[in-house]
C-alpha cells in the first residue's frame, strides 16, 4: 500500500517524511500522551462524536491544558484537510496522536496537546470477516486495571509486546489479562463472548480501552431489547462461551473462530455486524 505524502503537525501540513519531533519531548521520552484511532468513510468520521468525547476527556484526565481553538470542530477540519491532501476521501484509517512537549519526568514544561494526524488508505468494508480469527492468550504481561488503564495511552508496550508475540505464534490476535488472570481486552479490540445465551464484555475497571466501538455496541445491543452484561470474563467463561467476537472502529466486529481448544459459532456475531454496523456507520 502506498505511504502517505501528507501529515499534519500542530495544524500545520507537511510532508509525512521531514523530521519534527525533539527527543527532549516527554510524548517521546516517556510515552506521555494518547491517541485516537478512527474511521473516515466518504469524508466523515464514523461514531465522531463518541471519538471526540473520548479524546477530550482523556486529555483532561492526563493534565493537558486545552487551548479555546482546540475543539473537536477543529481536528474534524484539520482530518478532512489532510484526507483531501493524501488522496484518502472515501475510505481510510486516521490517527490523531496528542502529546506532551518539552520537560523532564519532574520538571514538565509544556502541557499543551502537540499533534500529530495521519492517514492511511483502507479498502471498504465487505462484511464480517469470512475466516474466523484464531487467538491465544499473552501470559507474559497483565494489564493494569487503574484509573487511567481505560485511556488509549501512547504508553502501549504490553499490546506492542503481545502484538508481537502473536505473530510469531502464527495468531490473528491476543487476548490480554489483568492481575486477577480475568480477560481485559486484546491488542486492538475490546472482547465480547456469548455466554449461556447473553453477551457479555468485560467492564472498563477490569484494564479494557474505553473503546468507542464497544460503547456504540452496548448501546445498540440494548436497544434491540436484548441481554447485554458488562462482567468480568475468566478463561472459563471463554472455555464455556458459544460465541467470541473482537471489536473496534476500523473493522467493527470480527468472529473468533478459536481460543486454544475452544471453537465458537459466529450467529450473533453476523447479526450484530448486519444490523448495527454495516447498515448504519458504513
């Protein structure tokens, strides 16, 4: 796939390959800082509200100190300007990475939102994946499950290392403990099983990403009257699930075909996807 020509840094458009970032910035040094991770499809974010709700009120979490120009209206421009400028209009993947500049561990300088937007181009959607993902379960790292576990941090190396660790066993994808041994999340999706006839997923204080696909999915889950509960998930309860699916924003739902030893179906799945996804958000 062709790299992108265009990056915006500091609402300013660039060249994706000129140097910008100073080693002395904490976002760099110390992974101070956080993303989001979005959809464009036909010049316009999908789920944006939930996106920019979820960028904002993170950064007041971390102590950024927001300037009155920085609005959610002002990065939605800043997105469609470098869309237009990369070619990517119709389908693409965007992340706007914030971070913080200048500063030691103690000594922090600068708190304003330095950054950074990309694009990538994406083909379209064409349903729920085909093949099933097969998954297993990272062992070597534990998700913390604090107040800021929740928040899409640039600080990413249990994910980095699981990430890796899949590839290298031949996975789609992996599956993330906490300190109890309960299921957080995987790499880049929230979790989400069928189990004796009810989803269920994980809550956010179990260390999951407060992900904008699984709060969208929630709230359409129940407002098709069905069962929806947000409880902790142990590998039993993945043992014993009829049903396991992975969710983000770029993909929507993807089906677990098999954890280990476990298989699952993928009914509910298909229709989550057909009804909630596919028919309305893209």
């Amino acid at each position: 796939m062709q790299q992108p020509e265009y990056l915006i840094y500091n609402g300013v458009l660039q060249q994706a390959g000129q140097g910008f970032i100073s080693p002395d910035y904490r976002g760099f040094k110390f992974g101070d800082g956080l993303f989001e991770t979005m959809k464009l499809v036909n010049g316009e974010l999908a789920l944006k509200q939930f996106h920019f709700e979820r960028l904002f009120a993170s950064m007041l979490q971390l102590g950024f100190v927001v300037p009155d120009f920085f609005t959610p209206s002002y990065l939605d421009s800043l997105v469609k300007q470098l869309a237009v400028a990369n070619g990517h209009w119709q389908h693409a993947r965007v992340r706007v990475t914030v971070f913080r500049g200048e500063g030691g561990l103690y000594g922090v300088v600068d708190h304003l939102p330095h950054t950074i937007i990309q694009t990538w181009e994406q083909p379209p959607a064409t349903g729920l994946n085909e093949h099933g993902l097969v998954v297993g379960i990272f062992r070597d790292a534990v998700k913390a499950a604090d107040r800021f576990s929740s928040i899409k941090s640039s600080n990413y190396q249990c994910y980095a290392l699981a990430a890796m660790w899949a590839n290298e066993q031949q996975l789609d994808d992996a599956l993330l403990l906490n300190a109890w041994g309960r299921v957080a999340d995987a790499t880049i999706a929230n979790v989400f099983v069928v189990h004796e006839g009810v989803v269920k997923t994980p809550p956010l204080d179990e260390g999951g990403i407060n992900g904008v696909m699984r709060r969208y999915l929630l709230a359409a889950i129940r407002g098709e009257g069905r069962q929806v509960q947000e409880v902790p998930v142990t590998e039993e309860i993945l043992a014993e699930a009829s049903e396991l699916f992975l969710t983000n924003a770029l993909s929507g739902i993807r089906w677990v075909k098999s954890l280990g030893n476990n298989t699952y179906q993928r009914h509910l799945s298909t229709l989550l996807y057909n009804q909630s996804i596919n028919a309305r958000l893209w």
